[in-house]
C-alpha cells in the first residue's frame, strides 16, 4: 500500500517534468538542441520510472515498501527541485538572453 505523500510527491512530479519537457521541445522547434532539454527528458523518465516500480512492488512486505517509498519520495522531491531551477536558468538563458 503506498502512502499517499508518496503519490502526491510522484504524481507533482511528473507533472512537473513533463510539462517542462513538452515546453522544452518547443524549444528545441524555435531554437536548437541543448543539452537541458536531454537532462528534462532523463528526470522525467526517473519520474515515471519511480512510479512505475512503486506499483510494480505494491504487494512487497511493509519494510521493504518503507525504505523505496522513502527513497523515491526524497527522489521524487529533488526531481521537482532541479526541474524548476532548469526552467528558470533555460528561461533566462534561451528566452530572455540575459545571462
């Protein structure tokens, strides 16, 4: 049984990283590749991933559930983190070119 700040935590994060992927491909269309946009795509791959192994493992004894729920949920935590700073550093550095 996952905990329900481990769903909210998962679920805000790929939220969050796929919206900014699907910003970020607009980006890639108007401008160029750049390497943020590749990083976007692995963390929300990460996202997905974790979330995916969290039901995967749903049915696991509740010590085991515990140590990947806390682990994801750190995870899911420092994902929404980075991806929030590298929209604003690619905002700043592709849209508005104020470096």
């Amino acid at each position: 049984m996952a905990t329900k700040s481990f769903n909210n935590i998962t679920t805000l994060s790929v939220i969050i990283t796929f919206m900014a992927v699907v910003l970020g491909l607009i980006g890639v269309v108007i401008t160029e590749i750049y390497p943020g946009f590749i990083v976007l795509f692995l963390l929300m791959l990460i996202a997905i991933g974790s979330k995916w192994y969290a039901k995967k493992n749903s049915d696991k004894h509740n010590n085991f559930q515990g140590n990947y729920y806390t682990i994801l949920t750190i995870l899911n935590l420092l994902i929404i983190l980075v991806t929030l700073w590298m929209t604003f550093v690619i905002t700043h550095d592709r849209i508005l070119q104020d470096s």
